[in-house]
C-alpha cells in the first residue's frame, strides 16, 4: 500500500514507526504546524515529523485542509490510504476521497464510547473497567465511520493516561499494519457503529485538572490518574499550587474534606467528601516530580493540614 499518513503526537508516531518498518510505502506524512513550549517557548516539532523527518518523508504542515493547492499536493503523491492517528485537523470530504481506498483512522477507544479528542483521559474519568483500539473506516462525522477491526484492553487501577496511552498505542501500531494488510481493507467488510451507547471525549479544559476535595475518594483518584501525566491534577497547600500524582484510595479513613489524616514515607493521606486518598507523588510549580519522601524534606505537612486552600 502506498500510504499517506496524518498524526501529530506520540501515539501516531508509533503507528507511523511499524508503518514505515512494514512492507507498505509511506508516501508523505501530515502533521501540525510546530507549536511553541516549554519555558522558552520556543517551536518544536511534533513526535510524528521528528521521525518522519528521520526517514527523510516529505512532511506537510499546513494550517488547514481545505486549501485546494494542500488538496492537489496530496493527489500527486498517489496513495492508495490515507492513515490518520490523533492528526488534530478537520479532514474535509474532499480529501477523504483523495487516496485510492480512502482514509482509515486509529482511534483509542470502543466506538461508538468515546468518540472524539480525549478518549483515554475521559475513559478513566469515567470509572470504565476497560477500552481498547478501532481501526475504522473514515466519514465526514466525527469517529463515526464502520469499524474494520477492534480490540479491547482492560483498564487497571494503577493505569494513568500516560500508561494506558503506552499500551494503546502499541497496540494501535500493530493493528494499523495489520488493517493495511488485510483484503477488507480494499473490499466492504466493515462493521457499521452501533446507534447505541453514543458518547464523546471532549477536549480537556485546564478546570477540569483542579481537584475539589469535596468530591469523593473514587472521583479525586480517578482525575489524579487521568491527568497524569499533562496537565497533572491540582490542588493548593499554604497558599502554594501543587500537582498530585500517583493516588490511591483508603480504605476506612476519613476526615474533614482536603484535610491531611497522615503524612510520611508511606504517602499524604488526604480526606474527601467520602472516603480518602493516599498520594506518593507530588510537583511543586516550577519543579519536577518527586516521590513523598523526598518531596517531605522540602515543606513540612502534618496530620490537621488542610489542602485546597
């Protein structure tokens, strides 16, 4: 297959990797204009043209997809599939309809649950015991084409979006050359989505990272996992804004909500509206992530303190 593949982030540069290991031709790769990060704000590549870069593809970085002159350049690179994974552009029918066989997505959940921008961190927000990964046909709707093929993954407890998005993607890269590779892909086996069990994954909102200790044990440690590890769940201490990391609930404690119930080598045992969460990680602004026993030898807490103001 001589593919077109579009993505932006880690998980589509791992797709993008056994694409380009495997027997099918990478003829040009899409990605998002460079963005500018971290403290001096300066424009980096995204992880997808770093390696594209590496093996000398031609990259595209255009703003949008809807400029006819993009659209042309696209239909001189004759590709046979169009591979999108986490790519961030709206991807105009026109362009859908450009590659031979159309345009088939990696999408990181079981469809039709979460459809849209943030499937795995709204997953575990959810409380949801397991998702998994689509290779599905693409439309003009958002993730709503039929599925080519699906597998699920079981969502541990200790699992935060950083490690369930290993997992996935993984998965997802295997699954992508498996798809190019099999007859379904050219012919019409495909699985229309079911009309039931319609939900979508909104982008994330900074809001939704601060931790409000009246909610419960179960609400706090699932948000602490599912912001780890960007943008990291937050909370206040004296005045002072603190990321928690690495959370989990226990069992029996309880307390006024965002008071500390114990604090040493072990964790921070902080109170919520029901029940408690032990934490073992913490981030000062500005600083890195440390586990408790270091982080203790720089502020002192004790059991009485109170987090969230």
């Amino acid at each position: 297959m001589r593919v077109i593949f579009a993505g932006t982030p880690e998980f589509a540069a791992k797709a993008l990797v056994a694409v380009a290991d495997s027997h099918h031709t990478v003829q040009a790769v899409l990605t998002q204009p460079d963005r500018p990060a971290g403290r001096g704000m300066k424009l980096l590549p995204s992880a997808v043209k770093k390696f594209a870069l590496s093996r000398g593809f031609p990259v595209l970085q255009p703003a949008t997809l809807k400029d006819d002159s993009v659209q042309q350049t696209l239909r001189e690179f004759d590709a046979d599939v169009l591979v999108v994974a986490a790519y961030g552009l709206l991807l105009p029918q026109a362009v859908l309809d450009i590659p031979r066989f159309g345009a088939i997505n990696i999408h990181a959940s079981l469809l039709p649950r979460w459809r849209g921008a943030a499937p795995i961190q709204r997953a575990i927000l959810a409380g949801d015991r397991e998702t998994g990964i689509c290779i599905m046909r693409m439309d003009a709707g958002l993730d709503t084409g039929p599925l080519l093929k699906a597998e699920r993954l079981a969502i541990a407890d200790t699992d935060t979006a950083g490690s369930l998005l290993d997992r996935l993607s993984s998965m997802g890269a295997r699954m992508i050359v498996a798809a190019l590779d099999a007859t379904e892909l050219v012919g019409q086996n495909s699985i229309p989505q079911s009309s039931n069990g319609v939900t979508y994954a909104k982008k994330l909102e900074k809001a939704e990272a601060q931790i409000s200790w009246e909610k419960s044990s179960d609400e706090i440690w699932r948000q602490i996992r599912a912001f780890d590890p960007a943008p990291g769940a937050s909370t206040t201490f004296r005045g002072e804004s603190l990321k928690l990391f690495r959370a989990e609930r226990v069992p029996g404690a309880g307390g006024a909500s965002g008071a500390v119930i114990a604090a040493d080598s072990d964790g921070i045992v902080i109170a919520c509206g029901a029940g408690s969460v032990r934490i073992s990680e913490l981030q000062r602004a500005g600083g890195r992530r440390l586990p408790v026993v270091e982080f203790l030898r720089g502020i002192q807490i004790a059991e009485g303190d109170t987090f969230g103001s």
